[in-house]
C-alpha cells in the first residue's frame, strides 16, 4: 500500500504542472511564506534563433524553491526585462521543473511550444519594458523555476537582447 501511495504521489507531482496547463485555469488561495528572487544588471544576448533551431531557447535565469506544506500550493512567479528584439521579436517561457508554466501559448508562426513573446514593431530596435505573471500549481517538495529567452525569426545572430531581467517566485 505505501509503495502504491508513494508511485501515486510521484505521478501528481511530475503532471500536475502539465493538467494545469491542459486545463486552462489554475485557482489558489493561501498565505505565502516564502520568496525567491534572482535578477541580471548586464545586457544577456540571446545565442539562438526560435525558429530557426526548432523552438530553441537559452537559459536566463533561473531559482529553486523549497515549498511547505501536505497538499497542493501554488507559485506566483513574475518576471520583467527590458527586452530589445533585434528583428522581428523576442520570446520568452518559463518552466517549472521542466514543465511550461500555464498562461503561455503557442508562437503563431511555430506552434506546439508554449511562449510568450515581444514583437519588433518600430524598425527601430528599442527596447520596452516586457513583463508577465504566472500561478502554477505544484504539490511540496523542492522546485526548479527557470525563465528561458531567444531571438526569433531571424537570419541575423543575435536577435534578441535583454537587459534588467528579473525572475522571482512567491511560495509556501
């Protein structure tokens, strides 16, 4: 029976960020403890193209929360950039122990990955604020919380540049 119990625990643990996500709505309530941030001063340049590797994105910042409780919590987790996309835009995910946080969507132009995403509209390549939140869902125990970024769709390398990028998380 335990052995059943604890096969059980481990499945909800590594889907539930996965059944939020399919299911479109994510609801919380509780009180929060506990706070992880991590923040960039220096300009990051993207590395790779979105499109152009096959939805590739780099690493940009990234956290471990250790989240309290018996049952099913949630993480707030914001971030912000100044974000410059050099051509075309600039795209964004953040991942929960490896799994898409809900609230992001596909690319118009690259489906299945889901992303957020800054156009370059003025052909002037100025940067703007950009920033998003996130409830996700996850059962206690230790959480890696990773914010990922690419230029996209492009043939210039380096299409993507943020600065001032910020990442942090509200738990229990």
């Amino acid at each position: 029976m335990k052995k059943t119990c604890l096969a059980a625990t481990l499945v909800a643990a590594l889907t539930l960020p996965a059944a939020a996500w399919a299911q479109g709505e994510v609801r919380c309530s509780g009180t929060l403890q506990g706070l992880s941030a991590v923040s960039l001063s220096e300009a990051r340049t993207a590395a790779v193209d979105f499109s152009g590797s096959g939805g590739q994105l780099d690493h940009l910042l990234g956290t471990d929360v250790s989240v309290k409780g018996r049952g099913v919590s949630c993480l707030l987790i914001q971030f912000s950039a100044l974000a410059a996309p050099q051509d075309n835009h600039i795209v964004f995910q953040v991942l929960v122990d490896g799994v898409p946080a809900p609230g992001q969507n596909s690319f118009p132009t690259f489906p299945g990955i889901p992303v957020v995403y800054d156009p370059e509209e003025s052909d002037q390549n100025n940067g703007r604020m950009v920033a998003h939140n996130f409830v996700v869902a996850v059962l206690p125990g230790l959480r890696r919380v990773e914010l990922k970024f690419a230029g996209c769709c492009s043939p210039n390398a380096g299409s993507g540049v943020v600065n001032s990028a910020t990442l942090s998380v509200q738990h229990r």
